[in-house]
C-alpha cells in the first residue's frame, strides 16, 4: 500500500489545489509554474465555481480541475489530464476561448473581459519541441513580425510530467519539486522536500490522513478514468482496424485500376477487361475511358 495518494487523480488533485485552505500551496504552485514575477506575481486569487457542466459532449463530469481568479481579476482554469484524449490542445483552445466569452452577459461591454490563462498539465507530449525537455511551455498570441504580445484575451501553458526530475536531487527551484511531487509522489516512503508548502502537499496526500468516504471517491475515480482508458483504447484499435481495411481495399482497387488501364491501352473491350479485373462498368468507363 502506498503512502500517499496519487495527485494526478481528480479527487487528489482538487484536495491539494482546489480547496480555500489549500490556497496558498495554489498561488505557490501557478507563481512558480507559470514563472509569474514582479507586478505579474498572484498575491491573491479566489476559486471559482468548483463544478461545471461540460458543454463538450461525452466530457468527463467536470472538464476543469481548479478554476480561480487573481488580484487582477486574471482567470487560471488548471487541468489535470493523465490519459491521452484526442485533439487535446483543440479541446483546450475551444474551452478557453468558451471561457473568455462566457464572461459576458447580454448588454455587458468588451471592457469587461479579463485574460484567461488555461495551464494543463499532461502526462504525455503534445508537441514536437517536448522532446527538448521543457518543464512547462506558455503560448501566447504573438505579432510574427515584432513578436509582440497585444492581443493577450487567452494563453495557454502546459506542464508535461514525462519531463519531470527523476531524483530529488535534481529539483533546483519550486517548479522542479512541484512537478516531482506530481510525477512521482506515490513512490515515496517520506517528504523528499523541506519546503513549507509542499510539505503541506506531501500531508494531504497521505493516505491515513484522508476519511473512508473521501478514500472511497478517489478509488471511484480512479476506476472511472481506468474504465475511460480501456473504452477509448478500444475504440481506437477498431477504428484503427477498420481503417486498415479500408487502407488495403483502396490500395487493392488502385492496382486494379491501373492493370485495367494497361489493358484498355493494348486494345483490350471494356467488357473483357470488367471479366478479368472484378472492376465495374462504371468504374471502368469513369476512371479510365478518356
């Protein structure tokens, strides 16, 4: 049995982050992630409504894991997605910019809208440039020529654990703990940091620490998002499948169609060709008869 809860979870995830005396593990946790510094740094936020109907159909329950806003009025919807979901960095760009114009009421001004800053963090990669081992990569919406940032409605961040520290000794900064503690808490038998925050994380996800119902929710949970994995794992092997089928008809077809050719040019009747190819009249005369 594990010492601790894995925070990749749902129900962990929100117990860490998502409740008002977790907040300020919450500010700690996006100031160093998202590298927040100077007058940009979140000195205080307040969440949100905790649960959201999703308007995604065939979403989980809750699409969004902790959603809150700053000092600033600046939102941060933070996600934890730990299975591969197709079309994933669209889902997020639809949601966000859902989010953004959800703002508005009938009648509201433009000036009400405030920047919205969705931060996945994801246990897989979703873009080429991961491979170069960054801890959490921001896109923002840029002028090419100056590369300016003057349309600053919607960013995004993602945080991909594939790229978290192996050891503890190699966690320099906050972030490095914080996606360390993410990755590979489960594994640990005692805190492998010091830091008064995260300290605070390692307590919470201790198993011993959490009541049988809260326990029970969490291994709900988790045999929700196991059950999801296997569905979905198993509707791309058939469509997989299928599209190899389709894949080898086609190719079956196209070779087909070019041996009619061939026979078409040394004088062969549409008739004999049709006799010895498979192909159809139709197929024949519209693919081949010039």
């Amino acid at each position: 049995m594990n010492r601790y809860l894995d925070p990749k979870n749902d129900i962990a995830f929100k117990k860490v982050f998502g409740t008002e005396a977790h907040k300020p593990l919450l500010i700690e946790f996006l100031n160093a992630c998202l590298h927040l510094e100077g007058e940009d740094t979140i000195t205080d936020l307040s969440y949100l409504t905790p649960e959201q109907t999703p308007f995604v159909y065939g979403e989980k329950y809750s699409i969004v894991d902790v959603k809150c806003r700053d000092q600033k009025d600046h939102q941060f919807i933070v996600e934890m997605q730990n299975k591969t979901v197709p079309e994933f960095v669209k889902r997020v760009q639809h949601y966000a910019a859902h989010s953004y114009a959800s703002q508005l009421q009938q009648g509201d001004r433009y000036t009400k809208l405030k920047p919205i800053v969705l931060f996945a963090i994801v246990n897989h990669n979703l873009f080429q440039k991961d491979a170069e081992k960054e801890l959490v990569s921001q896109h923002k919406t840029l002028n090419i020529r100056t590369l300016k940032q003057e349309l600053t409605g919607i960013s995004y961040a993602f945080m991909n654990l594939l790229n978290a520290p192996k050891k503890p000794q190699e966690c320099h900064t906050l972030e490095q703990k914080w996606m360390y503690v993410l990755k590979h808490v489960t594994k640990e038998k005692e805190p492998a940091f010091q830091d008064a925050h995260i300290m605070e994380a390692y307590t919470t996800l201790e198993q011993f620490n959490w009541t049988a119902d809260e326990y029970d929710c969490y291994v709900q949970s988790m045999l929700r998002q196991q059950t999801e994995v296997a569905a979905e794992e198993e509707k791309y092997n058939k469509e997989k499948e299928e599209g190899e089928k389709v894949g080898l008809e086609k190719g079956e077809k196209k070779a087909k169609l070019k041996i009619a050719q061939t026979m078409l040019a040394e004088g062969l009747s549409v008739d004999k060709v049709e006799k010895m190819t498979g192909l159809t009249k139709e197929e024949i005369r519209e693919k081949l008869v010039r």
